[in-house]
C-alpha cells in the first residue's frame, strides 16, 4: 500500500484517538465534579464553612503576630496571614462561601511589599466590619517567597501609609512592627488616633536592629503627643522594646489589659511617676511589666487601689516587690513573681541554693508577700519544674500559692486537688525552683499551718529533700500529690532517712576530700530498700571515722530533727510515675530515655521502688506520724503487677486510676472484673 493511501487511514485514526482523549477528558471531568458534589466537604453547610474560614484566618493570624519575623530574609512574615484567601480559589462554592463572609476579610496587611490593590480589595470585601490591622514599617528586604509587589517599595509604603489614615475610623486592632530607623511617617499616622472610635487593641513593637537602638538612646520612642486627643474605647495595650513615658495619652482610663514588655520608660522615671499613672487607670484587670522603675530615696508613696485587677505579673527583684507593696489588690487577684533569665545563663544552676541573695531583695519580696497574705491563709501548694534533658536552660518551674481569707466559713474543709487547681492562686513564682535561695528563705517564712494539699511534680531528684523541708511547717497537709523522677526519692525524704556513710565505705575511702560530695558515691536518697531492720543501717546511726568531715552550716534538713514530714497525712497520689522494671526489661512510659542516665548518676535502677516505699511507711509509723489511709496511682505504669501486693498489704486502701484493688488468696490483686497481679 503506497504512503498516499495510508495517511488518510492515519489521519482517520487520530481523528478517533482525538475524539476519545477529549470524551475520556470530559468523563473524567464530570466524575470528578459528581464525586466533589456527594463528599462531606461540599456538602457542609454554608454558614458552617464560613465558620471553619473565619476561624482559620483568626488562627492565622493569632499565630504570625506571635512569632513575627522580621530578620529580612525568607517569607516576609505577612505571607502566611493571607493564606485563608486560598479558600476562595478551591472550588466555586468555596469562593462564593467566602465572598459572601465579609468576617473573612478583616484583616489587612499594610506593607511595603503588598500590593495596595490587593490591600483595597480586602477592604472591599469588609463590607464596612471593623478590621485587625497589620502595620509592617520594614526597609526593602530580600524576598525569595514570590509576594513582593514589582513597583517601588517607596510608592507601595507611602500608600500603604496613607490607607492607614483612611481606615482608621474602621479599625478595632492596630499591630506596628516598626524596623525602619525613619518611622515618623507611622507615627504622623497614628496621631489621629482619636478618630479610630472603635480602636480597644493597640500593639507596638520594634523589631529588627531599633531594640539594640533602644539601648543606645535611640530606637523607637513613642511621641508623647500621641494621640492627639483621649482614646475613649481603648482597653488593652501592648508595647515591645520600645520607649514610653508615664506620663503618655496612651495609657488611658479606659485601659482593661497593659503588657510592657522589654520597655525603657526614661532615664528620669522613678516609682512614683508609674503609680501615678496607675491612679488613673483603676479598672485595670491584668498587667504584666518586666522593668519596674525605684522608688526615690526616703521617698513614701500612697497605697493605690486596683480594685478590677486579677492578674499581675512583676520581676522578683527588689523594685518589683516594692512596687508590689504599694498596691491594694483584691484578695482574688493572682500575683505573679517571674525570674527573667535574659542574660543567657544556665537556670538551672541559677537557682542553686547556695547562691547568695542580698538581704536588700530578701527584705523587700518578704514584705511584699506579707503584704498580698495579709489576712488570708495559705491552704494549698503546687510546684512543678520539667527539665529538657539534653538543653538544661530550657528547664522551666512554677510555684503557686493558693490562699484564701482567713474568716472564711468553710477554711477547714480540704478540698480535693482537681477543685484547687481550677481556682485562681494568690501567688505564682515562675523560673524559680522551690530548693532554690529564694523560695527556701520566703516560704520557710511563711505561715503553712493551715495547707492541705501539696502538688509537686518534679525533675530534679537531688534538690527533692531541700524541697520537702522548705516545706515542713505544713504540718497538717492531709493530700499529697507527686510527679516526675523526684518521686523516687520521696520514700527516704519523707522517712527522715539519710543514706548513711557506711554503706559507700570502700568507696569513701578512695575518694579526696574534694570529690566527697559529688558523684563519687550515690545521693542521700538511694538504698533504703537495702537496709535491714534493728540494725546500724535501720537506725541511721553508724560511726565512720573516715567519713568526710560535716559542713560547718547546718543544711535544712539537718536542723528538722527527728518529727517525720507532713504527721498528719492522710492521702498520697502518683500520677505518671514508673514502677521498676526488671533487669534487661525496656519500656518506661513517662522518661524513656533516663534510665541510662540514672545509672549513670546515681548507680540506680529507674523508678518508683515498691519495696523502699514500704520501709518508709514503717519508719513513719515508729516516728507517730498518722498512718496512710489512701494511696492513689493515677495514669501510672506498673507491668509487674504482683508488686502493687505489697502496698495493697500495707495500706488499707489503694485506687489504680480511680479503682479500689483488693487482695485474692493472698496473691492476686483484683480490681472490679480485672485481675492485677501474676
């Protein structure tokens, strides 16, 4: 067949080939429209995708002001607050669900690298809501993201200035993120603040190099003239690394929430001149400040009520405490002392107790807490401190002190621990450990006779027993609540018993004088399951003449005597706590990886030792502490079962997360229809 006759076959086939690409293309099509018509996405009603929108977009934005970058290279940090506008590209019920959601288009990034047009047609899309502006006063920077507008970066600011002016009658939310050295144009902007009727949320930080500025005089000061005119609705506002006077029209009556942070309030402020701006804001509920100005010498200010205030957050240094004591805050308020480690240090060593504190700034923090406490009682307890095992400064802790008036009715009454922990505490002290010099010497100090509850969870196992006795003067704390790796030496802190020397002796002997109080040996909490009964072990008093010689200052817990911890204990609870596994056996729930350095430190197994536990049960029993009546296992792991016999034996009632075990034969621990044991 000659090549004439065969291309119009060819030409014939490709034809049909053709016509079957695009009928397949089109089934394809409708299939795949067919099948988004049953899913459970389009089918979602409109008003509830509206919903969904809305609170993606707040999510968003939420979290891009939070953890705004502004270094100036990679995404600019607007890029993700406009990534709900997508949804309006996914499909048409989509886009006409997001059109007809003027919610969705609130918010409005004013930056040199967005487009005007695009910020005008949010705006539009507003439909006359109040909008959350984002105000990004940067210099040109490097953007491999794809978003920067292709005009001049200088036109797009200037007009994106002048859309502030414009919208500022409409705006509820201000953010400023201020990079450039010349930021007068924000600032002519924000003077006519005034007009912004609805304006109640105002943020300023600086960003970029203007915090170094700050510190050398320069940086991003707010003009004192701004604004112009009283902001009549203004109810909380945040400040960053910048400088404001006391004396400024922003800190305003209406005021509901202030928050500076990392701010310089002049060279010439003193205590005086912010309690005087307080006076003038009395229906304050929350403020957090982290640099609180001295007072002048010899100099006596006037007590200020705060009568709306219900959370406060200051420096635990001697100026915070000062300013703390001249306030009359009502007895609900929670006062929040922090330890603000911004110069790069280890915390965890910070808050070694034999650190030295001045007498200056002990002084001060226990008047100001003698001040808070005045006429209440002190009824519960809770410290919490979790350690990052590989980076120790990421190591964080929390003390809280729930007090209540002392003529209350119904004091006496303990409360269970799920109750307390939802109401609000008197006082917080955060990044400070409870074994640590400062909460040692001002809780010691404190009135603890009247607490019920102790909540303590925490990571550190040597500073457990200074803990424990900080806390002594609770002699009538009936519930006891624990958590973390200090668990485990809690049987020998709460015993009163100390690892006595002879049971390290060959290894004392080898070992100087200057290592005898390190790891040579192990800590003073491990062995008390090794000890036998009637003997120099069991007693705690053994002679050995070649023991390191005793510290000329009496530690805390060598002055407590021979009275147990806590007489009158009624309840103990362990929550996520591990139970001892058998040698060679792996799978620790809550600390997976500490069980290498356990061995590592303190020469011991891991976990919760079931045994030790119940020697220390009898020793306070011999001391005339009050017997256990109740232990609790909340979330616990235990996969030897048949250990938990031993506790069921010597308690008369023991719960595993919330159920009561009992004994059968004598062998078995039964819960219910489930059997615990072997």
């Amino acid at each position: 067949m000659s090549r004439e006759m065969i291309r119009p076959v060819l030409e014939l086939e490709g034809q049909h080939v053709h016509q079957q690409i695009t009928f397949h293309a089109a089934e394809v099509e409708r299939l795949k429209q067919l099948y988004n018509a049953h899913s459970a996405v389009t089918r979602l009603p409109s008003d509830l995708l509206s919903v969904i929108f809305t609170m993606q977009a707040t999510t968003f934005y939420n979290t891009v002001v939070a953890q705004w970058d502004n270094s100036g290279y990679g995404e600019p940090s607007h890029r993700p607050i406009y990534l709900w506008i997508d949804v309006s590209q996914v499909c048409r019920h989509w886009r006409k669900v997001a059109l007809d959601c003027p919610e969705l288009w609130t918010t409005v990034v004013l930056d040199e690298r967005v487009a005007p047009e695009l910020v005008r047609t949010v705006i539009t899309r507003s439909c006359g809501l109040p909008l959350n502006v984002v105000v990004n006063a940067s210099e040109e920077h490097h953007c491999v993201g794809g978003c920067a507008f292709k005009k001049v970066p200088e036109d797009c600011y200037s007009a994106a200035i002048g859309i502030l002016k414009e919208i500022l009658p409409r705006t509820a939310t201000i953010v400023v993120f201020i990079a450039m050295p010349n930021h007068n144009d924000v600032w002519e902007a924000l003077t006519c603040l005034h007009g912004a009727a609805k304006l109640e949320d105002l943020y300023i930080e600086a960003v970029g190099w203007q915090p170094y500025s700050l510190r050398r005089g320069t940086g991003v000061i707010v003009p004192m003239e701004l604004p112009s005119q009283p902001l009549p609705v203004l109810r909380r506002l945040r400040l960053r690394e910048v400088r404001l006077e006391w004396s400024s029209r922003l800190l305003a009556s209406s005021l509901r929430h202030l928050d500076l942070a990392k701010c310089e309030t002049g060279y010439e402020s003193h205590l005086g001149d912010m309690l005087t701006a307080l006076r003038c804001m009395t229906g304050l509920e929350s403020m957090s400040i982290d640099a609180v100005p001295y007072p002048l010498a010899d100099a006596e200010y006037e007590l200020v009520p705060m009568p709306h205030l219900q959370q406060l957050r200051v420096p635990a240094d001697e100026a915070g405490a000062q300013f703390v004591s001249h306030l009359l805050p009502p007895s609900t308020t929670c006062i929040i002392f922090f330890d603000d480690d911004d110069d790069g240090s280890d915390r965890y060593y910070k808050t070694d107790p034999e650190i030295h504190i001045s007498d200056d700034v002990l002084l001060c923090m226990r008047a100001a807490v003698d001040h808070l406490l005045k006429g209440m009682v002190v009824y519960a307890i809770s410290y919490e401190f979790y350690e990052d095992m590989e980076r120790r400064c990421n190591s964080s802790s929390s003390c809280r002190i729930w007090a209540a008036d002392e003529h209350r009715d119904n004091l006496h009454l303990p409360r269970p621990w799920a109750s307390v922990k939802t109401g609000p505490c008197r006082l917080q002290f955060d990044n400070t450990t409870l074994h640590g010099p400062l909460l040692t010497r001002i809780i010691s100090a404190t009135d603890l006779r009247h607490v019920h509850t102790i909540n303590y969870l925490d990571a550190d196992c040597d500073g457990a027993r200074v803990s424990m006795e900080t806390l002594r003067g609770a002699k009538n704390v009936l519930t006891l609540r624990m958590s973390g790796d200090a668990t485990f030496a809690m049987s020998a802190v709460l015993a009163g018993w100390t690892r006595p020397a002879c049971m390290d002796g060959e290894t004392r002997k080898q070992t100087t004088r200057n290592t005898a109080h390190k790891r040579a040996f192990p800590p003073d909490w491990i062995g008390l399951s090794d000890v036998v009964e009637d003997d120099k072990l069991a007693s705690g008093i053994v002679e050995d003449s070649d023991a390191p010689p005793a510290d000329t200052e009496p530690k805390v817990h060598d002055m407590a005597g021979s009275q147990p911890l806590f007489p009158h204990l009624r309840t103990l609870s362990f929550f996520q706590v591990d139970f001892k596994l058998r040698e060679g056996e792996k799978g620790y729930m809550f600390d997976r990886d500490v069980s290498t350095v356990f061995r590592w430190c303190y020469s011991s197994l891991y976990g919760l030792d079931v045994k030790g536990f119940v020697e220390c049960l009898r020793r306070r029993a011999t001391q005339g502490a009050s017997p256990i009546e109740c232990l609790e296992f909340d979330a616990c792991q235990c996969r030897e079962r048949e250990e938990l016999i031993p506790l069921v034996r010597a308690v008369d009632e023991v719960r595993w997360d919330g159920r009561r075990l009992r004994l059968d034969d004598g062998n078995t621990v039964v819960t219910g229809r489930s059997v615990i044991g072997p």
